[in-house]
C-alpha cells in the first residue's frame, strides 16, 4: 500500500493534480485566433463539399430510383389498375424529387444545395436515357418512363427554383458573445 496519504479536495491540492495557476492559461488573444481560423477552415472545407455530396446523392438517388421505376414499366402493361398504380408511384416519385431539392436549398440557406442535388438527379436520368455499346435499354418507352425521366428534371428545376422565393429565408443565429 502507499505510505502517502491522497490529497484531500479544498486543501490545496486536487484529486487529479491539475494546477490551476495563471501561469499555464493561454492568452486569450491567441486561442481566440485559433477558433477563428479554426471555424474559417471548417466553413470552408463545408461550403465546397456539401454541394458535392449532395450532387452525389442526387445522382445515386437517380439512379436507384430509376432501377426501380423501370419495373413500373412492367406494370404498366399488366392493365387498368396496373396503370393506376404506376402513375401513382410515380407521382409520389416525383414529389419526393421536388421536396427533395427543397430541402437541401433550405439546409443549405442557399439556391445552391438545391442546385446540386438537382445536377446529379439530371446527370442520373441521362445515364439512364444514353445509349449502350451492348444494346441494353435501362428505361423502356412507356409512358410512365417519360413521366418519370421528364417530370423528374421538371420537378428537380422547380424545387431548385422555388428555394429563390423570399419565404425561404434563412434564419439568423445570434452573436456569439
């Protein structure tokens, strides 16, 4: 066992010997600057890779939602209720896409996360539509493909352009103090 007692709190000293003199506290001035510069950088690195992951996610959105809409091809041959169903899945396909591109602008407080998202959701629907060297068709010619493949760059270009209305403002923080 230890001949020495441990210190007590309050009698000067503490249970983890941490000094708390003047002497060992920066200057305030200099760990300011590094918050600052420190903030400055993270502003940075943020501002240039969120609009790319979120045209990356736009374009990774495009393209599985476009796997998927290609069964409603399928679907869409099966008749009147068939039809129905796939009209309907792809109406709410295309809301998701309209919301979608709303969200990222008002996440973002600008037109740009918007715009990003609604880049790789157009660069989705042309890989989906360009040709191949084998001779495969992604998106067969069925109506509901067209709505999909049009009213999906309709739907992303409106979310985009809606994020410009003066209701989505962004909100303000206050100072720090």
């Amino acid at each position: 066992m230890h001949d020495s007692p441990l210190p007590q709190p309050g009698a000067g000293a503490t249970l983890l010997n941490v000094s708390t003199s003047s002497s060992h506290t920066p200057q305030s001035g200099y760990a300011h600057k590094d918050v600052s510069a420190l903030e400055n950088t993270l502003n940075t690195a943020l501002g240039v890779l969120c609009p790319v992951f979120l045209a990356a996610l736009g374009l990774v959105g495009g393209i599985v939602t476009g796997f998927s809409v290609s069964w409603l091809s399928w679907l869409w041959l099966t008749g009147a209720a068939g039809q129905a169903l796939a009209a309907l899945t792809v109406v709410l396909l295309l809301v998701a896409v309209f919301l979608a591109c709303r969200v990222a602008g008002w996440a973002v407080g600008s037109v740009v996360g918007g715009a990003s998202l609604a880049l790789g959701w157009v660069l989705a629907s042309l890989a989906l539509i360009a040709p191949s060297g084998s001779g495969d068709v992604l998106m067969t010619s069925t109506p509901v493909n067209y709505v999909f493949l049009y009213g999906g760059v309709l739907a992303a270009v409106l979310g985009t352009l809606m994020n410009t209305q003066p209701q989505m403002k962004k909100s303000v923080a206050p100072p720090r103090t």
